[in-house]
C-alpha cells in the first residue's frame, strides 16, 4: 500500500464522496448488513439535553431491508432493469478501486459494516463550543472498522499530528490531533462513539455504563458526579414534543428520525458584540418563536411503501417570519383546471394580506414608518400603474395551486408548469390585468405580451426580446470572454459538443375561469382551458388520487388541510426514459463520455445496454399524496405511498 504521506487533498475529497456514495448505495440499491447489532443504550439517554441537532437511523439492517422491500427497491431487481444498475455499480467499483488500494477496504466490506444504531447530534452547551458526537453499531464488521480506523491513525501520525490515549476502566479514549482540533472516540461493546470535546465523550462513556450497570472505575465514578447530575436527551421538552408528534403508527415505529433546534443552534454560533446583536434582530424577525423542527420514516410499513412526518414547532402568538407563513385550513380539492396525468400537484389556502402585513413591519422596523409603503409607490405603482397590495394581493381569494405536466417527453427539461391563482372577482382583474400589462410594456418599451384565444379564452404569450437583442447580448458575452484571455496567445477553444434535446419554454399566463393561470408552456395552457370548460377527466376524479384522499381524510380524523401534495412519480421517470432513450441524447452522452467519468457510466448503463419499455415499469411507481395542518402547535406534514400491486408478477 502506498505510504498516506502522498495522500493529497483532492484524496480526501474523494474519499469522503466515497463515503457518502456508500451511505447512498447501501439506501438505494438495498444490501443487507449484518443481523448482529451492537449493545449500547439508545442514544437519547446518552446525549446532553442541549442536543441541538440530532439524527439517528435506529438499526441500520432493518431500515435496508425495510427499504428493498419498496416497489422501487423491487424495479431495481426486475431482470429488464438489472443490467443497467450492474453497468452502473459496476462504475462506481471502478472509481473506489484507488479508495480501496490505500484503505485496505473493498466498497463491499463498507456497505455491510454498519449494523445497528447510526447517529450524528450537534451539542451546544452553554459558554462552549458547538461539539459533534457519533455513535455507529459495527458488529460483525468488526475487521473492517478496525482497518479504517488504523488507516485513519496513520494518515494523522505522518501528517505529525499527536495520538494519545487514556484508560478509563477496560475502555481506551484515542484523541488524534492538536489544540482545539482534535477527534476523541472510543470502542465499546462492537459500538464506537467519538467526540469532538472529550468532556461531551467522557460524560457519554459514563451514562452508557450506569445504563447498563456496569462496574465504574472508582476514580472516574468520583469524576463524573457533577456532570452526571445534566440532564439528557430525554428531558428535552422541545425534543419530546415534537419528536411525539412524529410517532406514527405506534404498530410499525420509524426507522429514522431528525430533530433541529434552529434558533438555539444560531444562538450557539453567535458571540461577542456582533452575535448579540445578530441575535436581537433574529429576535425581532420572530425567528425565536421557532422551537424546533423534526420528522421521522417509517419504511418497513405493512400498508404503504414508506410513511414521512415532518413538525415544524411553532411559540404562539406568531409573529415576524414566522407569521409570514400564513398558510390557513380549507378546501383543497384539485381544480378542474389540473388533468389526471399531472406528474405533481400542490396546492395550498395561503393568506397574503397576512403576508404581506408582516413584510411591510419588518421592513419598516429597520427602514422606518410607511418605508415599505413609499419604496412601492416610487418603483411599483408609479411603473406599472397598479398598487401590489390593494389592486394585485387584495384580488386573491387565497387558494393556489402549482402542477407539473409531461409536455415533451424527449427533452431533459420535458415537465412544463402551472401555477393558479384563485380571484376573488375574475372580471374586475381583468382590467387591474389590462393595467398591468400596459405598464410593463411602457417599462420594456416594446410590446412584452401577445395577445393569443383558444376557445373563446384569451391569454397572452411573453414574447421575450427580440433575435437581435439576443445576437447583441451573445456578441457582449463573447466580447467579455475574449477580454479574459488577452494575455494567452491564443484564445481557449471551446469543445463543440452535441447538445441535449432542451424544451424552450414559451411563458403565457391568462384569467381562466376563476383563476389567474400562469405556464411556461402554452400546450399546458390549452390543456387548462380544455379541462376548465370540460371538467369530465381531471384530477379530482382520478382514482388513485380519490384513493389516497380517503386514507387522509381518515389520517386527519376530521381536521382540514392547509396544503396538500400529490405526486405520481411513473411520470416524472417516464420523461427521464424518454429523454434517455432519445437518439439525440444518446448520441450527446456519448459525445462526453470519452473524456468524462460520469458521462462514460452513463453511457455503459443507459446506451450500451438496452433499456426497457416503460409501460413494464410503470407498476413500480405507485403514486403519493402528502398533507400539512396548521394548529396551534405548529405545521404537520404527513406523506405516504400505498404500496404497489406486484402479486401478479
């Protein structure tokens, strides 16, 4: 093995790329770990209460296994589906073998050494620095975390970086590095924890040992009294409270879960003269009523492919930032507007006046009184003739709603937008429209918008600049770039390389029906139309979507949404086939493939081999709908996907 003294920096790039290619590779492509889990207490009763960050998958193996049982799990392993994942890890091999000459450890003992526990937590004790702790389970992969961490010894022992050690009992603490800059760990029971402050890593060492009743060393035991007296994790009212509310079934708990303390984490960051008044003026945008923020998965459901909750802890009364987001329950039925085959659709109660009532205190708290109300008149009002708050914001009836629809299944950007907003008066806007539109053509000194009519509906296209104010600003561009390289003899030539098939958007918007529509595709835009003057196939009477609307009305148990997601993912990967299968991208992909990496993996999996009809894969992408309250607690966030029907196959 080649000595770690010649380990350069890109080396560590590379290898921590690696590690989280591994993290992502054991997820996505569902390998086991062992069965074997390491025995120590849950991690909760071993950290300080003022944890401020906190993630923790609790058995790594079970949360794998969980994950290859989804639909999208099981694709990977359809026999049409196969080779190109083996073309592809077969690349990500291929990149790891220099890893894995200087290691000593292949990809394939990486992904089966996690076993058990895995949590990462930022502490912020008071008058502290910010510390990070660890905790991984390894057993059974005992061999190759040794191996990693005698390679890791010895890049920092030729680097001249100080190794000590200290006994505590039958438990050795390693501390690697200087001063401040220094990483403690120690490895216990098939576990390792590691520190970046050796008081944080003694404390866990002395909570993990009265966990399990062990016998302390005298002299430690005397120690750790007084810490020992802090309380954990476990006491955190902002922890438990949130973290309760993201239970799920109590039949099939989560496999992983989160939680962030974002004010106390800032305040943590913050110090001297300059962080107290950063903290003031946090203080004054609201950002203190902002108690924390955590979720959880469930993936090994009996019912569903996996199930997210997310908590945002919210202090009451809202104020500042927080209050901006004034997002209220109602009636979120789709829109006839949206079809069946929408790939994503959003849709939300949103209150701007509450909105904008807040924007304009904030800025007026460091602008002064009417600053907002003036800053509009002068460079709003006066260019486009209508008033943002009582001509635009008061017009709205609140309910908006964005989708995303396949409109060209050969581009790489094939998925078009709409977003609508629901008029409280679509006759009135009208005119505010007409307004509006003559203003932004006297500002642009051309004419912006093309007036268009389908069906008795009139919208209108953003026509954008002219081919010669495009040639003028490429000739501009060229100009700049060629300025750059006047001390060269020669000017760097670019590759010509064969482009992507790329959709060029065509922005439109139009009052249809009750709603202001906007799109970047005027094909989008008609399909609106059609719908809204025939609403006979749309989403609202999709019946997936009506199936998984009944699962939440039953999750809500009689609460009204604030907003609501709906995605049905086999369309979205059906553009990504059809891209992928273009002759044009193909030909692009291995236009790049003979000097780049990624573009060479690419083209082994997905032109070399021969991809499959997507009409096969489509049972593999059941679709998902997700929900969000808004209460007195706080916004809630439920997402699932019911699993999908394979018995067949």
């Amino acid at each position: 093995m080649p000595s770690p003294q010649v380990l350069t920096p890109e080396f560590y790039v590379f290898l921590r790329k690696s590690v989280c290619t591994y993290i992502l590779l054991v997820v996505f492509l569902g390998f086991n770990g062992t069965q074997a889990l390491g025995d120590h207490p849950e991690a909760e009763k071993l950290l300080p209460e003022k944890t401020v960050l906190f993630v923790k998958i609790t058995n790594m193996t079970e949360f794998i296994e969980g994950s290859s049982n989804t639909a999208f799990q099981q694709m990977l392993r359809d026999e049409k589906v196969a080779p190109v994942i083996e073309s592809l890890y077969g690349s990500v091999e291929d990149a790891f073998a220099p890893v894995e000459a200087e290691i000593g450890v292949s990809l394939d003992q990486l992904r089966t050494m996690i076993s058990g526990e895995v949590c990462l937590a930022l502490v912020a004790e008071k008058g502290q620095p910010i510390s990070v702790v660890v905790f991984a389970d390894y057993k059974g992969g005992e061999e190759t975390a040794d191996k990693l961490l005698d390679f890791g010894e010895g890049v920092a022992s030729d680097r001249q970086a100080t190794i000590d050690t200290v006994d505590i009992g039958e438990t050795t603490i390693r501390s690697i590095g200087d001063g401040d800059s220094q990483v403690h760990y120690f490895q216990k029971n098939k576990s390792i924890c590691a520190a970046t402050n050796m008081d944080q890593l003694r404390l866990v060492l002395a909570r993990w040992q009265l966990e399990l009743e062990e016998e302390m060393d005298v002299e430690f035991a005397e120690e750790m009294v007084e810490p020992l007296k802090t309380r954990t994790l476990t006491k955190n009212r902002k922890f438990l409270n949130v973290m309760k509310l993201c239970e799920g079934d109590e039949d099939f708990p989560p496999q992983a879960k989160a939680f962030i303390d974002p004010f106390e984490l800032i305040r943590a960051t913050q110090t001297g003269v300059a962080g107290t008044a950063a903290l003031g003026i946090l203080r004054g945008l609201g950002v203190d009523g902002l108690l924390g923020i955590g979720g959880s998965m469930t993936v090994n459901h009996e019912e569903f492919d996996s199930v997210v909750h997310l908590h945002v802890s919210l202090a009451n009364p809202r104020a500042g930032l927080i209050k901006m987001m004034a997002i209220e329950p109602g009636d979120l039925e789709p829109e006839s507007l949206f079809p069946p085959d929408v790939a994503v659709y959003m849709s939300a109660n949103w209150n701007t006046i509450t909105s904008f009532l807040e924007v304009e205190k904030i800025y007026d708290l460091f602008n002064g009184e009417g600053a907002l109300a003036e800053e509009l008149a002068e460079n709003f009002t006066e260019n486009f003739g209508v008033d943002l708050k009582e001509d635009i914001l008061e017009s709205l009836d609140g309910r908006m709603s964005m989708g995303q629809l396949n409109v060209d299944s050969g581009a790489l950007n094939g998925q078009a937008l709409v977003l609508a907003l629901k008029l409280k008066d679509p006759e009135e806007f009208e005119d505010i429209f007409a307004d509006l539109r003559d203003g932004i053509n006297e500002l642009a000194d051309r004419e912006v918008f093309t007036q268009e009519k389908y069906k008795s509906v009139e919208y209108f296209v953003l026509t954008g600049p002219s081919e010669e104010e495009r040639e003028a600003r490429r000739s501009a561009r060229n100009r700049r770039r060629n300025e750059g390289q006047d001390d060269q003899d020669e000017p760097r030539e670019r590759p010509q390389r064969l482009p992507f098939q790329i959709r060029e958007p065509s922005p439109c918007l139009g009052v249809v029906g009750e709603y202001l529509v906007f799109s970047d595709s005027i094909d989008f835009m008609k399909e609106a139309i059609n719908n809204e003057r025939n609403p006979d196939d749309v989403l609202a009477g999709d019946p997936d979507y009506k199936s998984l609307l009944r699962e939440v009305t039953r999750q809500l148990d009689g609460r009204k949404p604030a907003l609501i997601t709906y995605s049905r993912p086999a369309e979205t990967f059906r553009m990504l086939f059809d891209a992928v299968k273009n002759e044009q991208t193909q030909a692009a992909i291995g236009d790049r493939a003979e000097d780049q990496a990624l573009f060479d993996a690419l083209k082994k999996a997905v032109v070399d081999n021969e991809l499959p009809d997507f009409d096969d894969m489509v049972k593999y992408f059941p679709p998902a709908i997700g929900v969000m309250t808004n209460d007195e607690t706080g916004f809630h966030y439920l997402a699932f996907s019911k699993k999908a029907d394979l018995k067949d196959e």
